[in-house]
C-alpha cells in the first residue's frame, strides 16, 4: 500500500484516517494522476479537469458532502458519516455511486485519445 505500482490513471479511493475515525467519518476521492503522461492519450489535467466537474454537475447531489474545490489531479472529494456497524453498507454504496460515473470518465478520456 505504501508504493502504488500505476503512477497514471483515475483512482476512486475511500480511506479512514485517524481524523476520520474520530469523527465517525469515511472520506473519499476521484483523482486524476499524471493524465499527460498516458501515451495513448492527449489530455491536458486543466482541461480534463473543468470537463470532468462540469459534466459531473449532474450526478453531485448523489454524493454526500462532497467538493469539487480543488487542483486539477483532485477531481472530487467528500465524506460519508460511518460507523462500525453500517461502514461496509456505507462504503458499498460509495463504490456503487462511482460505477455509475465511470462512464462519465470512459467518455471524457475516449475524446482525447490520439
């Protein structure tokens, strides 16, 4: 866990720091790694970024405190409340929410494939 093998792609991650767990907290992410760097691809993070959000509008209210505040490698970011008992149902659900935007994603990186 300490080394990530891919040092470019879209990661979807959720985590429970130290922080978090005090606040009876799960966070979550979309990030954008090192776009510029896919071969296959011409992608400019900005760029990808500002679609990426723009298109995602949409589908927001879906995901629980979230933001879109960030640079363009943070595509999204938020947090679900969990505890011991309902983390699993809570943490599925956020992994169900991200299956229904990988589309969302497939679409964005398909356009600017060279």
């Amino acid at each position: 866990m300490h080394q990530v093998e891919n040092k470019t792609g879209i990661v979807f991650s959720v985590w429970i720091n130290d922080k978090a767990a005090a606040e009876n907290r799960a966070c979550y992410s979309i990030h954008a790694l090192k776009l510029g760097q896919l071969n296959a691809y011409s992608i400019t993070s900005r760029d990808f970024a500002s679609e990426f959000r723009r298109d995602f509008a949409a589908l927001s209210a879906k995901w629980p405190n979230l933001s879109v505040d960030y640079g363009p490698a943070n595509l999204m970011e938020g947090w679900i409340d969990v505890t011991t008992a309902t983390a699993e149902a809570r943490i599925l659900s956020l992994l169900k929410r991200f299956s229904r935007t990988s589309p969302l994603i497939d679409r964005l990186l398909e356009g600017r494939r060279k």
